[in-house]
C-alpha cells in the first residue's frame, strides 16, 4: 500500500509523482491541514440523533496520505481505478478525496512566502500595494466531444481544431499567478473573453499597473482608456509592413511576456491539464485553480530569500 511515508523514502520518485520536493509536500501538509481541519469540523452531521462525528470513519484518515493522492492525480492523471490498487482503497474514496481537496486548494491562490492567498480582485489590491505590471493571457484545454450539436458548436476551437476549455491568467514577472477567472468554451475569442472577466475594469482601477498582453487582445486600449495597457503593433490594410523600430518593439514586448508563457508550460507539466480533460466541466475551474495554487506554492519555495 502506497503512504506518504513510504513514496518519501524514495525523494526522485516522490518528485515525479508529485511535481514537488518531500520538503515542500511537507511544508504544504503543514499549511493546509489547519484548514482541512475546519472543512471536516463544518461538515460533521449535528442532527441530534447520534453524536456529531458519528458514522464510518475515514479509510485514509491522515490529511498527507490524502493530499498526496490528489497530487498524483493532478500531476499523472491517472484513472480512479489505477489509484484504488496504489492505495489500496476503493475507486469511490478516490474520488471522494479529489472531491474534497479541490475545494480546499483552489479556495485562494498563494501570492507571497508568507502564504497570503487572495481570492479576489480586490484582495489583490490589498496584498500587493505595490504591484506595477502583470501578465494576461488565455490557454485551452482539448476536451471529449460534447454529445449535443449546441455545445459542439459552443466548444470548438478554430485555434485547436478541435473541442476545448479556456482560461485566463493573470501573472507577474516572477511567475507568481496572481488571477484565475471562471473557464469559457474554447469557441470565445481571447478578448471577448476578457471583457468577461472583470480584469480590465480592475486595470482601469489601478492606472499604474501596466498590462501586458498579446496581439489577440486588440482593442482593449479603446475599450479601456484608463488601463496601461501595453500590445504588439500590427500590420493592417494600409500599413501592410512593419518598419524596423516597430519590429524592434514588438520583439522587446514579446520577450517581457515571456514569463506568462513559462508559467502556462509549468502549468501543463501537471498531466490534468495537458491531456484530454475528462471531468466533469463544471469542476474545471476549480481543477485549474488548485493546480495554480501548487505551481505558485512551488515557485514561491524555490525563490531565494
């Protein structure tokens, strides 16, 4: 039977495993058991029959065993039944388990060493007071083919070429994941997206955080006359090349969103959002934040001081 004790006896395959280092797994049981704690407390039946707490206990009562298997889930995306034999528990308390810490890690993402976690927009305003420049951008996921010719429609990706899930980021140039919004269909194009997600009149809120952002966001500094908002020059039907100081520009605008890019690629290390997403849609968001706020707490711990 697979434990946390046992897979730390062996630091190479627990990396592997995981996506983090047995110190950091234990930094992190460390930060959200408190939390996990609470989440059971909240949950314990009080109708008065029996005692609260009363009923079957836990077959993997230790909050790092079950922690550590959604983290094998998150980083192989192996099916339920692969991790019933690793555990030795049955497929129902697998997915019971990813039900359960999905919640508890995508409800704040980390920002800072001293694990302050920011919910909202406006939280982060107040973590980071002086926060100058972020990094948008939009990523998508392929998904199984929806059944019904509507939502076929809705989830089809002219990029792809096939059905897909996206979602925005909102980063610094640490590689610190600052915003996640709700997913959209892959059909909805990257700006009209945005207009969607609060962002821009966050920016217009805050003038002096200058937002980078690609070619496929054209139009936001119409849209947001307020916002800093910094995009690549592009070529149109009467201006059908680019001059050399414009080619320059563009080349030192796309090198400082490099971050943005790294930080999705570090993202899709984490096998649950790189291959075919098989969960339900309704949980992708919640998925994708939970992933971001381990990318974020591994990032964090490996910055130096």
């Amino acid at each position: 039977m697979l434990n946390f004790e046992s897979l730390a006896k062996q630091p190479m395959h627990f990396r592997n495993f995981t996506g983090l280092s047995v110190e950091e797994a234990r930094k992190l049981v460390k930060l959200m058991k408190p939390d996990w704690e609470r989440q059971r407390k909240e949950k314990l039946k009080t109708d008065g029959i029996r005692k609260p707490g009363g009923g079957r206990k836990l077959d993997m009562p230790e909050f790092a065993d079950r922690l550590l298997v959604f983290l094998i889930y998150a980083k192989v995306y192996p099916t339920y039944l692969f991790l019933e034999y690793l555990f030795s528990v049955d497929q129902s308390n697998i997915c019971h388990i990813v039900q359960e810490m999905t919640p508890l890690l995508s409800a704040g993402i980390v920002i800072n060493r001293n694990h302050k976690r920011v919910r909202t927009l406006e939280d982060l305003r107040e973590a980071i007071p002086d926060l100058d420049e972020v990094l948008i951008d939009a990523t998508e996921q392929r998904i199984h083919r929806p059944r019904k010719k509507r939502l076929r429609k809705k989830h089809h990706s002219g990029k792809k070429k096939d059905f897909t899930l996206k979602e925005q980021i909102v980063s610094t140039k640490q590689k610190i994941i600052l915003h996640i919004a709700d997913s959209s269909p892959g059909r909805t194009h990257d700006y009209k997206y945005f207009k969607t997600t609060g962002v821009g009149g966050w920016l217009e809120d805050n003038p002096q955080i200058k937002a980078r952002m690609d070619l496929g966001y054209q139009g936001a500094n119409k849209d947001y006359p307020k916002a800093t908002i910094v995009l690549p020059v592009k070529r149109n039907r009467w201006h059908k090349a680019l001059t050399r100081s414009q080619k320059i520009m563009n080349t030192k605008k796309a090198k400082a969103r490099i971050p943005v890019e790294n930080n999705i690629a570090n993202l899709k290390k984490f096998k649950i959002l790189s291959d075919k997403y098989r969960n339900l849609k309704e949980h992708y968001s919640a998925i994708f934040k939970s992933v971001c706020f381990l990318s974020n707490f591994r990032t964090l711990e490996r910055m130096p001081i």
